[in-house]
C-alpha cells in the first residue's frame, strides 16, 4: 500500500517535472543569455568604447569574433554588454508589470462590483493607445533614462497582465473554495495570496514569459528609434540602430544583435510553450 | 446464439498518464435477451460504463479492449474495424448519455439532430424519419409531439431533453440501447416521467437495454436483471427481485443496506432551550432591487424557521427550490433583502465581512462538491490549519496536534495530512470538508447535500460520522439535501421548499404519510423505492404533479 502510493508519487513527478525537448533547447538558450547578462562584463575581450580596428563594419575573424561596428568597436564585446542593458530592464520591467497587474486584477476580481467596473474600464481606456505610440510620447517627455525606460515599460504591460489575471480570477473567484474562505471571515490580502494567486499562477507565468517577450521587442524598438538606451552605451536595439548603415555591406555588426534579439524573443517563447505540466497547470 | 447479447470474459485497459498499464475491466461475462433490460450497478470507478460502451466496440480515450469477446446480433463488435463499427452504432446499438443537455448541439433544432442518425444509415427520407420521430416523441409522452422537434435544445426542460435524447437513440431502430445514468441529473418528480416513457417505449418496442445507474431504486423499475460491479469484476449476477431481497454477496449487502442510513438514537433536544439559530422572515436573491426593495430574482421568500441547540433541520425540495441559496444567507455570503439571522438569540450581520470571528467560527458551511470546495494547490494539513489559526490562534506543535486529532475525528488517516486535494478519494475529501469546518469549533454546520455527489456506501458512512461527531461534540446541523432517505435517518424537523418559500414543516416521522401539503406529498411519493413495482403502482394526481413538477 505504502509501496504503491510512494511508486505513484514519483511516478507523477517525473511526470510532472518533465520537459521535452523544444523546451529544453528554449530553457539552455534562455539560461546562456541570462548567464552572459551576469558576466558578459568579464568574459568580454575588449573595453568596450575602445576603437580596437581600423577597419569598420569588419567582418568575423579570429580576433574579432563577431566583426567589428561602425567605428571599429569589437561587436562581440558590445553585445555582451548590451545584454545586460536589453535582458535587464526588460526582466525589471516585466517583474514590475506584472506584480501590478496581477495584484490588481485579483484585487479587481475579488472585490468586484463597481471598484471593478471601474478599474477595468479605466485601464482598458489606457491600454487601448498604440505601445509604442505611448511610450514614445512618454518617454520623449520626460526624458530617457534607464529607471524612466521600465518604469513606462511596466506601466504600458501591466494593463495587459491586468486583464489576463482579473479574468483567470474572476473564474477561480466563484469556486467553492473561495466561498468557504470568505464565510469563514477572511479579508482580501489573504483571499488573493493563498487561495486565488496558487491557482492561476500557472497561466500568469505563461503570461510572464510571453509579456518579457513583448517588452524586449518594444525596448528594442525604442532603442532602434533612438529613445531607448542613450550612447556611448547600447542595448541590442540600439546596436542595430548604430550599425544600420552596414545593411548593405551585410556586416555581421547589424546581423548579430538582431540574431541575439530573435534568440532571446523565440527561444522563452519556446520554453513558456512548454513548461513542465507541474508549473503548467497546477490543477491537474 | 441465442441470446442478443454475449459479453465473454471482457477485458479492458488504460494506460495511465505516467505510463503504467492498468485493468479498468477484468474479466467480465454476460449476456443479454432480447427484450431484456440488464442493469449496471455499482459505484463511480467500478466499471460500468466502461462495459456499457464496449457494446457499441467504443472505449474511451486512452483505453482498449485487451481481451474477451462482445457479440452483438451475431457481429463480434470486439473485433470489427472502426469503419465496421460506426455502420453498427445507431442502427444495432444505440446509446442515451448522461446529460442530454450536453449533448444536444445547441446551434440545431432538436429534430433535425434525432433524425441525423436516419439521415447518416440513410434509412429512407428525411420525411420518413421526421414521421417516425413524431412517433417516438408521442410514444415517450413528450408535449405538443408535432412541433417540439422545431424547438432548440434549450427551449425544453431538462426531463423533455433527456426523453429527446432517447428518441435519437430509437430512431435508428436499434436492438440494444445503452442509458448511461439517464436520470441521475433530474428531480425525482421529473424522474419518474421520463422512467415512465423509457419503460413504456422499451417495453412497447420489445429492444434489449443496458441500463447503468448507481441508484439501486431507479433500476429496480425499469431492469429485469441486475449486474453488481465493483472494480471491474462482476460480484453478483441476478434477477432483480432476487438482488434487491435476497442478495448473496457481501457487497451488494453492504450496498442495499447503505441505502436506507440507519438513524442512531440520541439524547432528544431539550425543547426547553433556547434555539441556538433562528430565521426571521428571510427573503433574498440575485439581481438589482425592484421597487418593493427585494431583487429582481427572488430565491428565498419569507423564510423562518428555528434550530434547536444539538438537534437538526433537514431542508428539502427540488433544484431550484432556493434551499442553497438560504445557507448562503445564513452563512452571511449574500446578505439578506428582509429579515435576519439570530444566532443565540443575537441578531448576526447580514455579510460576513461584518460578522465578529466568534460570530462567524460558530457557524460553517460545508459545500456539495469537495472536489471544488478544497483548494486545488494546498495540502490537506494547510486546509484544516488554516481555520485553526484563524479562529483560535493556534500555530506549530498545537496546530499540528489539533491537526492530527481533526483527522482522527473524520476517520483520515494522519499519512494524509501531506496531500493534495487531487491526490484523495472523493470520500476522503468530503472528510476533509467536514474537518475544516469543524476545526472552527462551530455551534452550527451548514451542510448543502454533503453527500449526494457520493457513492451510496460511502455517503452512508459519512452520513453515519456525522452522527457520531453531533454525539460527542454536540453540533446542530441544518442538513439541505434532496435526499429524502438521509434527511429521514439525520434530521429531527423537517422544512420543505418550493419555489423559495418553506411549503411546510414536518417531523421525519411524518414524511411518510403525515404530509399535507400537496407538494409534499408529490415530492416523497416521487423518490423511488427498492421495490419493483414501485413505478407501475405509484399513483400521483395529475392535476398536482403538473402543477408543481418542473417539466
């Protein structure tokens, strides 16, 4: 008996924990940039405003990896800082976005009646401007920087978070479960904390990954039109932006940070697709 | 052959999610007449769906016959091609699921989906089959037989839908027809007509029926034999009379005595105290007031009743009778529109968020379903710890010895304490429900048809704890249930409501005969009785039943 249940439990764990193999090729590539984010510093070759060619728009060699910039700056120095930049204020940004959001849509769902209709219309008035358009508006306003950067990014994502996790809530909200905590005379924080959060943290961290994607894109746009990261320093939007003009020479410069962008964007889109059935879906 | 049907040493397995083979079906033989009707019986997992649909050569998702033979009519539907089958499926073998509701399309009219099945084995016209669906809608006592075809689903009530259904699966002219617990999801006075049409027409007809059903009374009327399964085996075998009064094996004993709770004598509630929960005129629903200040949609009307301290109150009545919205009430999840809850004497605030703790501990609400009512994501010890530190403060060892004693208390074992809701039985986490609101230490527990989503042997034991835990904790339940055999065993006064208003109150010693109220009087001549005849001697007026059944 003992025997049996402990073979079944491991059972559904290996079950549970088990990730295949798109997953797994999302999860190694999106641990490598986390891992040059950290350390890239350290691991870079040059300093990296120094003009190390006097060649620019290089291409790949044994001394320069990826080729070298505009001004005869080591790209793979510059994209190994620049990750620290895009994978940074990004993670802040969707971190920030969606504790807000959540919070406020399991705060919305449960509380409910007018304080939702409220809330909920006031922030589908805001979500419906253009991203970019807003950002643009906001960021060109008061100026960028990097805490302005996530600060406009958050506040533009959270809305979305907002909707997603409000509805998932809404539904858990009507559960049995949810009924006998309120009769038993529990307040809001502890409503939302152990018996909503638990059960719709699944989907919200498939919401994460896909809103981190969201957000690095929107940042390289940014970047790319010249609000984002300000030189000498860049993220990889804004090494694009520099090294632009190399299009045409098809230099590794403008090709690299547009590949390190793609990588990062697919490659969590991959891992949250398939997320092991344990983080997954709770419930089950 | 001479039988219609021949079940030989069947055979089913699944494969598990984590890989492992298991053996939903082991072995099972039998057969069937024709114009037999052989009933399946037995609690939820023990197989008897599982062995219905193989005799249409189906098996669900995941699952295959491994073994064993199924012949239907000469074919050996076991092993036939899929192409083979679906030629068979509706014109030999029929099937008539569980909720019809579900299984209509609601986007078609009704007749165009009962006669599908003629249009897809092409037997004759579409105006051919439109004629015979009139029929069987006539035969099956449905209402207005020439036009409800050109209703959509939801334009007819829930029994209406259910003999609809039946009429699909007839159409086709089928031999054996498969009812998959057809009436399980419909009010006893509901029930009864559709058992009624079903019976009429199988018999009518003279086709051969499985009939799975946990619900040994609603099979007694309609199977001429009764298969008792339990973990894929079959445990007893027999004519109906002889299952239902003079079973052989221990478990279809078990079984039938499950069926009637015993009632357990206790001390008689002192009359002279004080009640401990009192209703005033209580009327509340959903929806925006009107102009008389009362919402739009008025569930519980003018509603008062009181509550011994250590007696209990059964509440009954049919689906939509407003009983559970009266323990939302009570348990201050929707505020009353008039009136008031007294507890002690002590007028309680309308909505929890009001109510003082000690208030709120004295009374719990335990749900109907314990699959939704436990939290999916935390563990059996943080369910019941939970109320313990909110109420009382407890924490650490305290907390986990108040624990361990809870789960005594409801008959768990402590290796439990660690799981998931998920990872529990539906007995065990009916058990669990109970616990919690018993870790409050209430004067009062509210239970809303604790046990109906149970197996019969497993609800009379939990009917049977609960008992136990009024002895010697000296709760007072109100105890809201649709059935009539639990209320009679548990409660000590009884209040029936139709249409949200209390229609009368009655002592358990009445309900049988001492009702005047005609819809008392419908609703307990309505609930089957473990009797054969039952059916075919009951006598109800017509003029109170259309009145009041929710057809």
């Amino acid at each position: 008996m003992t025997e049996d249940i402990a073979s079944r439990r491991a059972a559904r764990g290996r079950l549970g924990w088990r990730i295949n193999a798109v997953g797994l090729i999302g999860l190694a590539v999106v641990v490598f940039w986390a891992f040059v984010a950290i350390f890239g510093p350290m691991l870079a070759p040059y300093p990296v405003s120094e003009i190390v060619d006097f060649d620019y728009f290089g291409g790949m060699s044994a001394q320069f990896w990826l080729g070298t910039d505009y001004l005869g700056r080591d790209m793979l120095t510059r994209i190994l800082y620049g990750a620290r930049y895009t994978v940074g204020i990004s993670l802040a940004a969707v971190m920030l976005a969606c504790f807000i959001g959540v919070t406020m849509g399991m705060v919305a769902a449960t509380v409910g009646g007018w304080f939702d209709a409220v809330l909920s219309r006031a922030i589908d008035a805001l979500g419906c401007v253009p991203n970019l358009l807003l950002s643009l508006v906001i960021v060109a306003a008061v100026g960028s920087s990097i805490p302005v950067l996530i600060l406009t990014l958050a506040a533009i994502y959270s809305c979305g978070a907002f909707r997603f996790a409000r509805a998932l809530a809404v539904n858990v909200n009507t559960a049995d479960y949810v009924k006998v905590a309120r009769a038993r005379g529990e307040r809001l924080p502890y409503l939302i904390r152990e018996e909503i959060f638990p059960n719709i943290i699944g989907p919200v961290m498939a919401d994460f990954g896909l809103r981190f994607v969201f957000i690095v894109l929107l940042l390289s746009g940014l970047s790319f039109l010249g609000l984002g990261v300000q030189p000498p320093n860049a993220d990889w939007g804004g090494l694009v932006r520099e090294n632009i003009s190399g299009l045409a020479l098809g230099a590794p410069a403008v090709l690299m940070p547009s590949i390190a962008i793609a990588s990062l964007t697919i490659s969590v889109n991959m891992l949250i697709d398939n997320l092991p059935t344990r983080i997954r879906d709770r419930s089950e | 052959m001479k039988n219609l049907v021949e079940v030989m040493n069947l055979h089913v397995g699944a494969v598990t999610d984590s890989g492992r083979k298991v053996e939903i079906i082991r072995g099972i033989s039998f057969s069937i007449a024709p114009d037999e009707i052989v009933a399946l019986i037995g609690e939820s997992g023990s197989g008897k769906t599982t062995t219905a649909l193989t005799l249409m050569g189906y098996t669900r998702d995941g699952c295959a016959i491994t073994g064993g033979h199924v012949f239907v009519d000469g074919y050996e539907v076991s092993a036939q091609t899929e192409h083979e089958r679906a030629n068979l499926r509706g014109k030999l073998v029929s099937y008539v699921p569980q909720s019809a509701a579900a299984a209509f399309n609601p986007s078609q009219t009704i007749l165009t989906q009962v006669i599908e099945i003629a249009q897809i084995h092409k037997l004759g016209s579409r105006d051919e089959a439109r004629r015979k669906a009139i029929e069987l809608f006539r035969a099956l006592a449905l209402p207005n037989p020439e036009t409800i075809g050109d209703r959509y689903p939801h334009q007819v009530s829930g029994g209406q839908l259910q003999r609809l259904a039946a009429a699909m699966a007839l159409i086709g002219e089928p031999k054996v027809v498969i009812f998959d617990e057809p009436t399980t999801a419909l009010d006893v006075t509901t029930q009864i007509e559709v058992l009624r049409a079903f019976k009429k027409v199988m018999q009518g007809k003279r086709i051969a029926g499985v009939y799975v059903s946990h619900d040994l009374a609603v099979v007694a009327q309609i199977a001429d034999r009764i298969l008792v399964l339990r973990n894929g085996e079959v445990q007893e075998a027999g004519d109906t009379r002889q299952i239902l009064h003079a079973p052989a094996h221990p478990y279809t004993k078990t079984l039938i005595a499950a069926y009637e709770p015993v009632r357990h004598d206790r001390a008689a509630a002192d009359s002279a105290d004080a009640p401990v929960l009192e209703a005033r005129n209580l009327s509340a629903g959903y929806g925006a007031p009107g102009q008389d200040g009362l919402p739009v949609m008025l569930a519980v009307n003018d509603v008062s009743f009181t509550l011994k301290r250590g007696s209990n109150l059964g509440v009954i009545g049919e689906s939509g009778c407003g009983k559970s919205t009266l323990a939302r009430v009570i348990a201050g999840l929707l505020p009353p529109a008039r009136g008031e809850v007294l507890f002690n004497g002590k007028a309680l605030p309308g909505l929890a968020s009001k109510r003082s703790k000690e208030e709120l501990r004295h009374v719990q609400i335990v749900f109907q379903l314990a699959d939704t009512a436990l939290n999916p994501a935390r563990s059996v010890s943080d369910i019941l710890g939970r109320p313990l530190t909110f109420y009382h403060g407890t924490r650490g060892a305290a907390r986990n010895r108040r624990i361990d004693e809870l789960m005594d208390m409801v008959r768990l074992p402590r290796a439990l304490k660690n799981r998931l809701p998920g990872e529990l039985s539906g007995g065990q986490k009916q058990r669990v429900n109970f616990a919690r609101a018993l870790a409050a230490d209430p004067s009062v527990v509210l239970c809303d048809e604790i046990t109906s989503a149970l197996d019969t042997v497993v609800a009379a034991a939990v009917t049977e704890l609960l008992q136990e835990l009024q002895r010697e904790l000296g709760l007072s339940y109100i105890f809201i249930s649709h059935d009539l055999n639990t209320v009679r065993a548990i409660c000590d006064e009884v209040v029936v409501m139709y249409g949200g208003r209390k229609v009368e109150q009655l002592l358990p010693g009445q309900l049988d005969g001492g009702a005047r109220h005609p819809y008392s009087q419908l609703l307990i001549s309505s609930v089957p009785q473990l009797d054969p005849g039952w059916l075919d001697n009951l006598k109800q007026n017509a003029k109170i039943v259309e009145q009041f059944a929710h057809e």
